[in-house]
C-alpha cells in the first residue's frame, strides 16, 4: 500500500478489508486509515468491538434487544455496545 492514497481509494481499501474475515489488526488498520482522512464508517463500525477490534460474529458476541436498542457485548473483552433499532 502507497503512503499517499486518495478518499476514494482508501474507502474502497477498507471496504474490501471489510469484505473477507478481517483480524482486530485489519480492523484497527481500517479505521485509523478512516479517520487519518475523516471518512464515516457507517454501518461497518458496528460490526466490530470498538475496544479489542474483533469482529462481531455468534462465536465471541451476545446480542439482546431491550427496550428498542440492540445490545451487543462482546465475549472476548466485555465491552458492550449499544445501538438505538431504527
């Protein structure tokens, strides 16, 4: 990967990294490389634990739904994430 990178290719570059079945690394590498360019994530950030950067999948995640937010906590860390269902 160039050091110098245009909004467009990175948003493709984290797209793909997305894509497949990124490690916290990845992950951690993705969002550094959004912020650096103050690029929105979106709905990808809530694919992953915003403390240890692991993917959320049924192994190393509990989801519950309670009182219209959806409440991820992550297996791995304990960290849990709270998203209003809209």
């Amino acid at each position: 990967m160039k050091s110098e990178m245009s909004k467009k290719e990175i948003e493709n570059y984290i797209h793909e990294i997305f894509s497949g079945n990124p490690s916290p690394k990845e992950i951690k590498k993705a969002k550094k490389l959004a912020m650096s360019k103050n690029i929105k994530l979106g709905k990808l950030k809530r694919k992953f634990c915003k403390r240890c950067y692991s993917l959320f999948d049924s192994k190393n995640s509990e989801i519950r739904i309670k009182k219209g937010f959806k409440i991820i906590k992550c297996k791995n860390c304990g960290d849990v994430s709270r998203w209003a269902m809209s």
